[in-house]
C-alpha cells in the first residue's frame, strides 16, 4: 500500500514539474508544494492504517490424540499398529502387508492385539505393553511371533513407545527378525569360521537342494563340497527317513515350525549309514522371505550303538515300550539298581534312563519320598516272599524336588532255587493324589497286628468273632469312633492337612492294639474297633465276667478319647478334635455285622446329640 502511494506522489511532482516548464510562473512550486502536503498526509494515514492492531485470531483447538496417533503411525516407515487398552486402533499399510491383511484393515481394527502374536509369545507382549504404559520413549525390543492371516507366523522384533490419551495407548514398532542367507564358500571371517567347525552346517533352498556345506560334510559323507551343491539333500537321508525329514523341512518353510530337532540316518558316499541328531531352523532374508532351510549335523553313531546293545541285553514288548509310564528291570538290593530304565523316566520323574541306569545320578531309593521308602520295601519283600506279583501306591520326588503319587505293578524273576534274580515292572502317575482314606488305610495295614483295614474286611472279621463267640460262649464288643466335625476340619485343612490328621489319627488307636485287636477306617472321618480281649481296659482275663465288660470297655473309650483329643502336629501347627463314641457289646443278641454295625454306630451318633462331642455312649445299655 505504501510502495503504491509512494509512486503516484513521485508521478504528481513529475507533473509539476512539467508544468511548471511550461508556464515558467509561481503556479508549478504552489503545485508542487500542495503535492508534497499531499503526499505526506497520505504516507500518515497509510501508516496509521499499518499501525493499528488487528484483531488476534481465536487459536486453534487441540489436536484429538487419537488422530494425531493415526497420523504417526502413518508416518512411520516401518510395520507399526497403536495399541490402546489391548486392542489394535490404528494400523499401517506396512503392519498390513506383513500379516497378509493388505486391503483387509477393518479386520484389524478393533482386534486384540494378543489374537496377532503366537500363543507362546503372550508373555512378552503383555511386558512389552506395560513397559510402553510405564515409560517416556521406546521400551527395550523383544522378539515377537506375529500370526499372519493365512495362520502361519513370522519372528520379529517388536518395540513399543507411550502415546498420550485417556487410555494406555502405545505406538507398537515391528522390525523383522532375520536370518543371514548361507554365506557363499571363502566370502568373509564368519566362512572361514565355518569352514573349521567340526559341526556340520548345510543350507538348503525352498525346493530342498543344498546351496552349502561346509568342510565338515566331506567327513561324514565322502562327498567333496564343490560336488554336493544343486543335489538334492534328501538324497543322502535312510530311505525311512527322506518323507519325515522332507516333510519338517516344509513346515519350516511355510512358517508351521520355528525349528526343528530329530535324529535320522544319513547314507555316505560308500554306502555305511551314520545316526545325526539334526537340527534346523529357516533362512529368512532381512525383508521376510524365506529362502531355505539352515541345519547342523551332529553324528550320534556310537551312541545309538550303546543304546541298541542295552536294548539287546533286555527289550520290553511293544506294548510296554509304548506304556505310559516307566518299564524297568531293577535289582532287588538296598537301592533298587535300575539295569534298563524306559525313556518313560523323563516324563515320570524328570531324569534320563542314563541318570538311572546303574545308579550313575542317583538310586530309585532315593526318588522314592523318604516317608514311604520303609512301606515300599516291606509290600515288595512280603510279596516275593509268597512269589506274588506286587502292587502299590507311594510318591516320589522328582529330578525338580517336586512331590507326585505313583502306581507301581512288578513282579519277581526268579532262579529254580528260589533266588531273586531281579524285578521288573511298570511304575506310571496316578495322576491325582492319593486320597485320605488311601492313606489312613495303608498306614493302618502296614502296622503288625491290625487285621483287617477297610470296612469288607471289618465285615468278615466281626461275622466269624460274632459266630465263635457265640459257641464258645465270650463276649465281644465293636467300637464306633466317629471324629467330631470331621467334613468342616477337612475344608479348612485341605488335601494335604487332611492327609497328615487321618494318618496321625490311625497312629492314636495304638493304644488298643492287641492280639485279636481289628482296627478299620471307614471313611468320612469313622474308625472302628473289634475287641475280644478287654484287658487293655483293667479286666482281669481275656473273657471276662458280665458285670467287668463295661467298665472294661468304658476305660478303653475313655482311653481313646483321651488318645484323639491330643494335638495333632500338623505342619501347619497344633490341631485338636475329639470324637463320639459308640460301644455295641455282643452277649448273643446281635446276629448279623450289619446290626452290631448299626447299634455301634447309632449309639455313637446319641453320644454327641445328648451328650456332646467327645462322649462315650452305650448301644441299648
């Protein structure tokens, strides 16, 4: 405005001037005088209207974070989503193109992003996130497998970094995890390593010809390096292995296998078979193409050797090979000596036949848990000694000090004079925990004297005492212990405190065994006691007179309760209960077990309603 003024006063003087030639009078300076005041008049106003502040613009608003997101995750190069609260909100064409979903975002958005990363990686993709949520700047890069559309997976490094908004949003960047490609023969420092390795290394191509070997192959397989190159590797592979090896190797390839571990044979140039362990994993390119498959050889010829001529010594049938558990041959010493130990060994009890063989890491005594070492080797030696089979439930702890139950069925090889040459057997989980009432019975059976310990048992003892007592005219008596809130002490215990309260429990009714003594568990917290010999309660004789069995049996009660409602020390510290019971005396008038049965255990059940926990009643008395 001003520079247009400027020129039209320059372009009014240069009239006057003119003029004022023309003339040659006073008319031009009064001109050019009017002019310049002109002039200066309209310079003032141009400036004033300059000067004058203009009114200032309202700013503009805050960009939404979302977008501002979106638009940063655009501009990134690399494969990269915004991640807020778990679920993918933004994603670009890159993250597409790399999971196959080009031209498919709305599948994306709005996904979890855990539904895009491999099973086994969810850990770190939770840690990646809460690292992004916690910190300023790009967390530390982890490895990701990130599940395309087609279900395969491709390795990636994966970082994250914080973004603003409500939500706990992240910017997830994807860098591709890649594997050199073979270096070519002589091309660098890492060839020459190579070249030296005692390990077998060999790349193979899509189409399974080998691109490279290395120095190695020539020992194994008799085939120069420059020969093996354009052949087929399948070629050199058992004939029984080509299609398993082939088939991994396709897995490899189309991403269903990360990598890959088995044994195979493979044939020289001379025709002799070496064992390999194999080991392999795909060549990826740095921009995700997958050229190939990269593998080392290891020979494991002599080992295989060993292993057949132990099998030699001692095969299982088929069926017990394949068993779910351990097959064994074991010598019948202080540690058990394992001769032949299956590969179930690993499974059940984490070490190797080879730590169990001979004892070279450690003996079965030792697996066996050292609070049943003493009933192991008594149910084994008491069945050799009747040439039975055994069998029998107890824990071990295994090669971590972690506690399982076992089932174990063997029996004894014997020589024609009688003498134990070895056992063999089968030992497989249980699966579960032994029970209570399992435990309380073993623990009750293994004791001398007790008789029988579950309920058939107490039936068939209490018929043939209920028969003999009859025709030789003594009397009997059936104790009914029932423990007091049993089912409510279970549930505040759990498995392992009940365990422990049912075991010592069976311990407390020590003080009535005796000859002609039958102590059951019965379950739900129910013990029961047969006496025909009453002098544990102060009786003077065995079959005393009428009027001594109660007293006689009211101090064994008595006796009894007193034992229960000591503490017991569990491992989670002192526990106390008491119990009820029931006495039914047989003087000919109870026919049957199931009514002597009946009686105790209803007598029992009036103790606690009339008279409480921890009382003593007689049946019919």
């Amino acid at each position: 405005m001003a520079l247009y003024l400027i020129s039209a006063w320059a372009l009014v003087l240069l009239y006057c001037a003119v003029i004022g030639a023309w003339t040659g009078g006073l008319t031009a300076p009064a001109l050019g005088i009017g002019a310049l005041m002109l002039g200066a008049i309209v310079l003032q106003a141009a400036n004033f209207g300059q000067s004058r502040p203009r009114p200032r613009s309202r700013p503009a608003d805050v960009a939404d974070p979302a977008v501002a997101a979106a638009g940063l995750c655009e501009a990134v190069s690399a494969p990269a989503a915004v991640v807020a609260a778990g679920v993918v909100r933004d994603a670009n064409r890159a993250f597409l193109a790399l999971l196959d979903f080009g031209g498919r975002r709305d599948e994306v958005i709005g996904l979890p992003i855990s539904n895009l990363v491999h099973p086994l990686d969810q850990g770190r993709l939770g840690a990646l996130l809460a690292a992004g949520a916690d910190c300023e700047g790009a967390g530390t890069p982890a490895m990701l497998r990130m599940v395309k559309a087609d279900g395969s997976s491709v390795k990636v490094q994966a970082c994250t970094s914080r973004l603003g908004g409500a939500l706990a949003t992240s910017l997830l960047q994807l860098g591709l995890d890649a594997l050199p490609a073979a270096p070519a023969a002589g091309s660098d420092i890492s060839s020459v390593v190579l070249q030296q390795l005692d390990l077998i290394v060999v790349s193979v191509d899509e189409h399974g010809v080998m691109t490279y070997v290395n120095r190695a192959w020539e020992r194994l397989a008799g085939d120069p390096q420059v020969d093996v190159r354009g052949r087929v590797f399948r070629a050199y592979l058992h004939p029984d292995d080509r299609d398993p090896v082939e088939s991994d190797f396709v897995r490899l390839l189309n991403g269903r296998l990360d990598h890959l571990a088995r044994e195979a044979r493979l044939i020289s140039a001379n025709g002799s078979v070496h064992w390999i362990d194999l080991r392999a994993h795909p060549c990826v390119l740095g921009d995700g193409e997958v050229i190939g498959v990269l593998a080392t050889l290891h020979e494991i010829t002599p080992r295989k050797k060993v292993e057949e001529s132990a099998a030699a010594r001692w095969r299982p049938t088929t069926l017990l090979a394949n068993f779910p558990g351990m097959v064994y041959r074991a010598r019948n010493d202080a540690d058990w000596t394992m001769d032949f130990v299956s590969d179930g060994s690993l499974e059940l009890t984490g070490f190797e036949p080879a730590e169990l063989v001979k004892n070279a890491r450690t003996s079965w005594e030792q697996v066996i848990h050292p609070d049943d070492r003493e009933f192991v080797r008594q149910q084994v030696e008491s069945k050799l000694a009747l040439r039975k089979p055994f069998g029998m439930t107890y824990r071990i702890v295994d090669a971590q000090g972690k506690e399982s139950w076992v089932w174990e069925q063997g029996c004894g090889v014997f020589s024609s004079t009688g003498e134990v040459l070895a056992l063999e057997g089968f030992i497989t989980d249980v699966r579960m925990r032994a029970s209570a009432e399992g435990q309380a019975l073993r623990r009750l059976g293994i004791e001398p004297g007790t008789g029988p310990a579950d309920e058939p048992h107490l039936r068939q003892a209490l018929s043939y005492v209920l028969h003999h007592s009859g025709a030789a005219r003594y009397a009997c008596a059936l104790f009914w212990v029932d423990i007091d809130h049993f089912e409510g002490a279970c549930d505040k215990l759990g498995t392992r405190g009940t365990d422990q309260t049912i075991a010592l429990l069976a311990e407390r009714f020590d003080c009535v065994q005796a000859p002609g003594t039958t102590v059951a568990w019965l379950g739900s917290g129910q013990f029961a006691v047969l006496l025909t010999d009453f002098r544990l309660g102060g009786a003077p004789r065995a079959v005393p007179q009428d009027k001594e069995i109660m007293p006689a049996c009211s101090n064994i009660a008595g006796a009894l309760a007193r034992a229960i409602a000591l503490p017991l020390p569990l491992d989670g510290g002192p526990w106390s209960l008491t119990a009820s019971i029931g006495v039914a005396i047989n003087k000919a008038r109870y026919d049957n077990p199931d009514r002597m049965m009946a009686a105790a255990r209803n007598a029992a059940l009036e103790a606690r309603q009339r008279l409480g926990p921890g009382h003593c009643e007689f049946a019919d008395e």
